[in-house]
C-alpha cells in the first residue's frame, strides 16, 4: 500500500499580512525531507519558515527547524543572516520587499545547502470589483478587473480572499496572462473553502477583500503544480534547489473590497 507524507508549511508565509497561508500538500515520497516555506511581500521582511514532511499518520505538530542559517542578499548589494524568532520563523531585520528587486536565499541544514532566487514584479492596480451572478449559485461572487501591462515583466497572480476582515481557508485563485499581454481582465472570483466543504462561502452583506499579488513564475508554477496535484504522482514544482520541498516567493500587491449585496 503507497504512504503518504502530508506537510504543512506556514507562513506568509508567504504571509505578512493578517492572513496567513498554510499549505497543505499530499507528498508521493516515504523519506523525510526540508520544507521551506520563504517569502518576501512589498515593503516587509523577508521571512522563513523550516520544517520537515512527515507521515501522514503523524498527528504530532509539526516543529520548526531553528538549527539552519538562513541568509538573504539582493541584487542592491545587501546581504543578511537571519535572526531565529520566537515565532518559528527566520526572520529579516534590514532585507525588505522592493519591487523589481531580485533575491537570492541560502540555507544550509546539516551540511546541505538549498538555493532559491525570486524576483518581485512591479504591482499592478486593480480597477475596481463588481458583483458576477453564476447562473447556478444563489449569490454573486467578486469579479476582479485590471489591465495586465504590456511586457514580460507581469505575467502572474495570485488572489488572496478574505471575508469581514478575517482570512479562513479559501481557494486561492491563481492568474496567468502569458497568452494576453497587456490586455484587460475581468475575472470571476469563484469564493470556495479550500477543503470543498458544501458551505456558501459568502452571505449577503459580506465585505469580500481582494489581495491581488504580483509574482514570478517560479513562485505561480509551485502553487498552480501544488493546486492540481490531487491525482498527481510527483510534488509541486520547488524553485528551491537542493532537493528540498516549498517554495521562495516575493510579491507586490494591491487590494480593493466589495460589499456583496443583493
């Protein structure tokens, strides 16, 4: 019978806003091996979460790894090792998010080293939301709409979604405009818990909060591989050199909200 390891790397992460994104992968390998969970949001430090995949039988928390050195530089010539911090993450003191600023990240664990570079896209603004009525469901959902800028330099987002100021374990849409340069785009945002619970998500009066993120394709291609590996028999796609499991993503970001009426 073919095991499981399950892994959960969380931070904000990716995450430095109140929301924080956990992640949650089915994982085809029975050997232990280093998640790192490493992002950097506009004008933030940068943060690293390091852990270890375990069984998928193991109902034990998973613990953070604290013995790494962890170091960040940027292409403006700053270079930092990151301090521990009490809350299980490595995190920056002077390394920040800028836009169109490239980063590289270095940790060495037990002797091993694992790379990863990342580059920030410029943000893009959000025109406006409005309301979009699926013919099939009882409410409307948020429609995002924005141009895409002419260019190679933004290609890929990811919307974060949150509903009266908190951020519950929704589906994460992602967006590729490879094939639309410099396009308009207007967007449907399908708001669905992540476990696919047979729940409506959004109730009349909802303030629904869209956080559109800029990133690279390294970071778009581990979340698009990690969203459709359900029947997969490989691990989402790392930028992380090494063999180690997660991901090293910088973003910009903008957000825009909408009370849903109707």
């Amino acid at each position: 019978m073919n095991r499981k390891i399950l892994f959960t790397a969380a931070a904000f992460l990716l995450a430095f806003t109140a929301c924080e994104d956990i992640i949650d992968v089915d994982l085809n390998s029975v050997e232990p091996r280093l998640v790192i969970d490493a992002s950097i949001r506009m004008g933030a430090p940068a943060e690293v979460r390091i852990t270890k995949t375990k069984d998928f039988s193991d109902n034990t928390a998973y613990t953070p790894i604290s013995e790494a050195v962890v170091s960040i530089s940027d292409d403006a010539g700053n270079t930092e090792v990151l301090p521990y911090d009490a809350s299980g993450k490595f995190i920056a003191t002077t390394i920040r998010g800028v836009e169109r600023r490239t980063y590289q990240l270095t940790v060495t664990y037990e002797e091993v080293e694992y790379t990863a570079t990342t580059y920030m896209p410029p943000r893009v603004e959000i025109d406006s939301l409005t309301q979009w009525k699926f013919p099939i469901h009882d409410y409307p959902f948020p429609q995002i709409h924005f141009k895409d800028p002419i260019g190679k330099e933004n290609e890929y987002y990811r919307l974060i979604i949150g509903i009266n100021d908190e951020y519950p374990r929704l589906r994460e849409p992602l967006i590729s405009t490879e094939f639309m340069d410099g396009s308009m785009v207007h967007l449907p945002v399908f708001v669905s818990y992540e476990d696919g619970r047979d729940e409506d998500a959004i109730k009349k009066g909802d303030k629904i909060t869209v956080e559109m993120r800029c990133i690279d394709k390294g970071t778009y291609t581990f979340f698009y591989t990690r969203d459709n590996m359900e029947n997969a028999l490989a691990n989402p796609t790392s930028n992380i050199s090494g063999g180690a499991l997660g991901y090293f993503g910088a973003y910009s970001y903008t957000s825009k909200e909408i009370v849903m009426e109707w």
